[in-house]
C-alpha cells in the first residue's frame, strides 16, 4: 500500500460561477474524466467511479471565523482539530501551539517511527535555507512537520537529480524568478509522470503546491485558470503511471480561497477531496472522511498504525 498526499493550497467547493470562480470557467478535462464528467464546484461531492471520487468536507471545524493556513495544515496533518486548541483559526505561520502540537506527532513522523518510508517531495532553493537559517523566515506547518520527524528538506541538488520536484512542477520559476538558470525544466506532464515515480519510492509521500492560494489572493483569474490547466495536465501524468492497484492519490486542500475571486480572502466553503485509485482501496477514505480531522487517522488506519 501506498499513499500519495497531493496537497492544493487554497481551494474550496465554491459556486458554479464562472464569473468568479475559475473551476466553473474552464474545463479540466483529465479530473473532470475521472468524475464521470463532473466539474469540482459546490454540489459536485459526493461523487464515486471506478476511475476515482470526489468528497466535501468541512475545513471549518467547529471554530468561528475563516479557516486559515497554519491550523488547517496541521489539523491535516496530526488529526486534531488545532484550531480549536489554538482558540481560533491561525496563519500562515506557526505559532507555538501550532509548532508543539506538529512535533507531538504529524503524519511523517508516525510514520518514520513505525518503520515506513516517508518523504515530502518538494525541493527547496538554497536561499529558502538561509532565509530560515538566519531567522529571516519560519517554517510553515508542512517542512515544519518533516523537520519534526527527523527527515530531511530536499534541495536543489535532489531537483537537479530528479530526486524532487519543484513547487511550480517545471522549475521555470527557479530559473525566472531565482536566478538559477541550469535548473532542468519538466513539462506539466512529465512533472505528473516524475511524481508517480518519485512516490513509488516510499509508503507515504505529501506534495505542496502553493501557487493557488497567492492567485485567490490575487484574484487573478486568468492567472487561476492557467494554473488549473497546468494542474489538469500534471494529473494527466500522474494518473497515468500511476499503480491503482498499490494505493491512494489523496488531493485536498486547508481551506477555500481560489474558487471565489470576487474575494481575496480565505472562504469557509468545503474543500474537495479528491480520492484516485482501486475502489477496494478507497472504501475506507469514502466512509472516514468528513472534516480535515478525519484526514491523518484514515491514512494512518491503511497502513495499521495506531495515531498518537
């Protein structure tokens, strides 16, 4: 059994609006295949094939105000409901609660202790090691999570060896934007093929991609759409060499934003999830998923391993 965790920052189930939100203004052909047609907008979930299924579930969790960033990731990744201890949603950064709570036991860490392969398959720039290491940044909930387990952050050597992939999946940001001109570029598709690869390698691999939160916050449609059809043509090389018969591709999200511009802020709609493999192995998910909680000890439930 394996379990890819593909995380999406930012995207919620919102209204099939096409004037505000980009997953009703485009067509997503390779998802909307493994939905039996289906766009990802509000009253699409619950929604099962043979192919895959799509489920709502509440990232609010029982706390007033909008989810946000920091307290969503980490109630994802330990499975419990850290808004809630936290007395009120928190982001983006960590703080202490947050942190204490992450070390005391998140998915990478269950997982190296119980004697299983983890990753988080994200590369980072070299500037991103000195930003954290002189103080000028914080870890976020998920490298935060791996350095908790005693993992290793993946660097620009393990991008260049195939080892990781960039946020932005083809790396030109690493070469527009930070300057590193040799990186090696992967196309949408063959960044999709590279992450099935990649995620062979362990039992339980996790993915960010983050730029769908910074164009909700934009509110920058086209910029959304762009990134939906890069996001649809990554999925294309995933699903394709992709094992359904040997585990999951879990895709979900912290909080809503993305799916209405006509706000920059978060949302309080449900976030998707998006369930791709055998349906034997899906049943479990199907039943156990209902809020942001439910996502850590379901994963932890397939591979027998008792949460902490």
């Amino acid at each position: 059994m394996k379990i890819l965790f593909f995380f999406i920052d930012g995207i919620g189930l919102g209204k099939n609006d096409p004037e505000i939100n980009p997953f009703a203004r485009i067509d997503m052909p390779v998802l909307q295949n493994l939905l039996g047609g289906r766009k990802v907008v509000s009253g699409s979930a619950p929604q099962h094939t043979m192919k895959g299924s799509l489920l709502s579930i509440d990232a609010g969790l029982g706390v007033k105000g909008v989810p946000q960033s920091a307290t969503g990731q980490a109630a994802l990744l330990t499975g419990k409901n850290v808004p809630e201890a936290v007395g009120y949603h928190f982001g983006p950064w960590p703080n202490q609660i947050v942190v204490d709570t992450l070390q005391n036991g998140n998915l990478f860490k269950q997982f190296n202790e119980a004697g299983f392969k983890a990753a988080l398959l994200n590369a980072y720039p070299p500037s991103y090691f000195e930003a954290v290491n002189s103080g000028r940044r914080l870890y976020s909930a998920i490298p935060q999570s791996v350095i908790s387990a005693g993992l290793s952050l993946m660097t620009l050597e393990d991008l260049k060896t195939g080892r990781a992939l960039s946020a932005d999946f083809t790396a030109q940001g690493w070469r527009d934007r930070l300057n590193l001109g040799d990186t090696p570029l992967l196309t949408p598709y063959l960044a999709g093929a590279r992450m099935a690869e990649l995620a062979d390698a362990y039992d339980f691999s996790f993915f960010e991609y983050w730029l769908s939160d910074y164009a909700g916050h934009h509110q920058d449609m086209e910029q959304a759409c762009d990134l939906l059809i890069t996001i649809d043509q990554v999925l294309d090389g995933l699903v394709t060499n992709w094992d359904n018969s040997a585990g999951i591709i879990l895709i979900t999200s912290d909080h809503g934003n993305m799916e209405d511009l006509s706000t920059r802020r978060h949302t309080t709609n449900h976030v998707p999830a998006l369930l791709i493999g055998a349906p034997h192995l899906r049943r479990d998910f199907i039943n156990d998923l209902h809020d942001l909680t439910d996502i850590a000890p379901t994963i932890l439930k397939s591979f027998k391993i008792t949460p902490n």
